[in-house]
C-alpha cells in the first residue's frame, strides 16, 4: 500500500485546478484530503460517500441515453406494439414532481438528475405511440398538461412546499404504479413486442443505484421509498424480458394493441374462409 501511495501521490498533488475543485465539491475538503491526497483508504464514510457519488454520476450519464434504443426501436418498426401509453403517462408525471420536489430541496444534483433526462425521453416515447396509434389529439393534449403541471411544480407562488410534499408522497405511489399497465401489458399479449431489453436492465439497475446512494445523502424517507417500490417492479419487468426473451411480438403482427394471440388466429382463419367463399353461378336443381 505504501509503494502504491508512493507512486499515485505526486499524481494526485498535481491534478489541475478545475478537477481538484471539481472533487472538492464533489465529497468535499475533508474526504477529498483523505482519499485523493493522502490515499488513505482506511475511511469509511469516506469511501461510501465517493462510492455514492460515483454511482449517481454515472447513473445520471446513463440517463440521458438509457431510452434511446426504445425510440430507435419505435422509429424503425413505426409501431408501438408491446409499450403502454399510460405507463408512460404516469412515470413522467410521477418523474416531473420528484424533479421538482428534489430540486427545491436543494438535494445534491447526482441524486435525482436522471428525472428530468428519463421524462423528456418518456415525452418523446408516448408521443410516438401515440402517433403510431393515431391519437394525435391526445398527444397535444398530453404535452398541453405536462407543460401546465411543471410550471406549477417549479412556481412557488403556485405550489407551495407543503402542498408539493404531499404531491411527492402521491408520487412515489404513482412512480411504483405506472410500470403496472406495462407489466399487464407485457402478459395481456404474450409478449415485449416494441419494448427495449437494454432500457428495463437498465431501469433496474438505475433503481437499485438510487436505494444506495439516497441511502448515503439524502435523508428523505419519501423519496427512498418510491426508489424500493420503483426497484421491485423493475424487477419484475426484467423478469418478464427473461421470460418472453423468444416470444414473438404477436401483436404487433396484428397491429393492434391489446389483441391476443387466440384473437390473430381466429381472425385469420374467419378472413381466409370468408375470401374461400364467393357467389356461385352453378344453377340449383
């Protein structure tokens, strides 16, 4: 350990002023002092706290991609098969009001940033199912209130701290609640249909990041217990993934939503019975 100190500290002692300020307010002057100029690793707190920071930032990084395979995927197969537009709909609402409730907490930035990245990739999801739907009025309708709802969260004039507490309690619920149209989905039709693999791993292990490092700094039982509820059905979900891996996305053979597979096969073989029959011109008797 001591020819490794010996090695790493005149790197350490030398780093630039920007990323010696940057780790400064990252774990502060004190863990700083201990784990990056002194190598001493022998702090606990220390090193849960870098580890928590670490986490968050790259969980924040990762945000900002994490649903871009699910829009690549519903670009290229113009369907929305297998994906709930309510799922959507509550997430990104129950997304809006913890990026609001965090950000007027003052809570650390590597905390809850992924909120704000997730719901304007979840905006740009549901209105691609919806335009695939052909429910483009909605689609305006959904933007209008979501445009309304953040200015009413971010405004305190508005919504007032206490008011916006009790907001965030209903959406912790409603944050656990919006992957249930997506699990029922998921098992009404046999399948993923549209739905990115790399975006549900994803999501569960994004959840499971923030268990730990809301755990580690902030000291907010609302927000910590959305992340479990959140965690236990992303979990479910990746289950489901695992389970249907080689299913096929029957419906969006069909191109419609909901419809089972017993559904496309019966209807299949009424179209091909119907067109086998045809006026006859044999005359009778």
């Amino acid at each position: 350990m001591d020819a490794l100190r010996t090695t790493i500290q005149p790197l350490t002692h030398s780093l630039p002023a920007p990323i010696r300020d940057f780790g400064v307010s990252l774990i502060g002057p004190d863990c700083y002092q201990n784990l990056i100029l002194d190598i001493d690793l022998t702090s606990t707190q220390c090193l849960k706290l870098a580890v928590s920071k670490a986490l968050g930032i790259a969980t924040v990084a990762g945000s900002s991609v994490v649903k871009v395979p699910q829009i690549i995927k519903l670009l290229s197969s113009q369907s929305g098969a297998g994906i709930s537009f309510l799922s959507y709909a509550l997430e990104t609402s129950a997304l809006l009001t913890t990026l609001a409730y965090s950000a007027r907490n003052g809570f650390p930035f590597n905390t809850y940033g992924e909120t704000a990245m997730i719901a304007a990739q979840n905006v740009v999801i549901s209105l691609l199912v919806l335009r695939y739907t052909g429910q483009t009025v909605l689609a305006a309708v959904f933007v209008a209130a979501l445009a309304s709802a953040g200015y009413s969260l971010f405004n305190e004039g508005v919504i007032d701290m206490q008011t916006l507490t009790y907001a965030q309690m209903g959406a912790g619920l409603l944050g656990v609640a919006s992957k249930l149209p997506q699990v029922w989905t998921i098992y009404s039709e046999g399948g993923t249909g549209q739905l990115s693999a790399f975006m549900v791993f994803n999501y569960l292990f994004g959840s499971l990041t923030r268990i730990y490092t809301t755990l580690q700094e902030v000291d907010d039982r609302l927000i910590l217990y959305g992340f479990v509820g959140g965690f236990v059905l992303n979990l479910v979900l990746a289950a489901q993934m695992v389970y249907y891996w080689n299913s096929p996305a029957t419906a969006s053979h069909a191109g419609e939503i909901g419809q089972k597979p017993a559904d496309i096969v019966k209807g299949s073989s009424t179209r091909a019975s119907t067109k086998g029959k045809g006026p006859t011109t044999r005359r009778r008797g």
